[in-house]
C-alpha cells in the first residue's frame, strides 16, 4: 500500500497550487500542477508494470 500512499500524497501536495491556479489565475502554480500532473503519469505508469509484472509472475 506504500505506493497508494505515494500517489496520495502527491496528488494532496498539489492541491494548493490547483487553488491558485483554478480559483486566482496564478500562472506559476498552473506550472507546478503541470509538472505535479507529469510526475503523476509517470508514477501511475510504474505501477501498471509494476502491477503486471506481478501479476505475470504469479
């Protein structure tokens, strides 16, 4: 569940800057949740293969 906690607090870590951007129209926070927003894609696509490749060796 480790990796649940990881996506979790990443997500929970842009909220501010989801705020400020969507509410306030800060265009550098809009930077940080588009950098937050790749990391996250990145993460979720190591835990697909991680996933699969358990799932394989199983």
């Amino acid at each position: 569940m480790s990796r649940f906690s990881e996506v979790k607090d990443l997500v929970m870590s842009l909220e501010a800057d989801f705020e400020k951007f969507y509410e306030k129209g800060n265009q550098a926070a809009g930077t940080r949740v588009r950098k937050g927003m790749q990391e996250l894609k990145n993460m979720a696509q190591d835990i697909r293969k991680e996933v699969q490749d358990m799932k394989n060796a199983g």
